[in-house]
C-alpha cells in the first residue's frame, strides 16, 4: 500500500501498532496475527492511556466484544471495531 495521503499514513500506523502487540499464529501453513487478552492489555495500557488496561474483568469483557469468531483472540479486522468506536468519542472531547 502506497503511504501517500494521511488517511492510507493513519491505516499504516493501525496495522503497524497491531502487528507491534499481537502474536504469529499460523494453523495449516497460514499465519496471521493475533491479540490475545494479555497482548491488548497492553495496547490499551501503552497506545490508549485507558483506565480499563488495569481492570482484569474490562480486559475480559472488551475481549468477549470483540471476539466475534470466539477464539479467543483478536484478528484484524476484530482490533479495527475496537477503534472505531474509540474515534468516534475523541471527536466530542
Ligand atoms: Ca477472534
């Protein structure tokens, strides 16, 4: 993907800090990168400064959110919906 334009520069950066925390895991030849639950307590302590990094049960809740296949972990497209919604609340504070 070329880098040109601040909003393929901003999609950079998202793939770029999720590939930074999440782990390889490969099934039958193909990998792909994953969060695990301790893998976005730390994105969301290090990248997000939020409150809710250091409450185990709101780890275990955003992760049950997002899981939308129930394996557990976060793929991609799972991170993504993360941060939508956490974009649309920056816009009001
Ligand atoms: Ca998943």
């Amino acid at each position: 993907m070329a880098s040109k334009g601040r909003l393929n520069k901003c999609i950079g950066e998202l793939k770029a800090v999720f590939q930074e925390y999440a782990s390889k895991d490969c099934e039958q030849g193909q990998c792909q990168f994953k969060l695990s639950k301790r893998d976005l307590k730390e994105l969301v302590q290090k990248e997000l400064d939020m409150d809710a990094a250091k409450d185990p049960a709101k780890i275990e809740k955003m992760m049950n959110m997002l899981d939308e296949n129930d394996d557990g972990q976060l793929n991609f497209h799972e991170f993504v919906m993360m941060v939508i919604p956490v974009a649309c609340l920056c816009i009001y504070f």
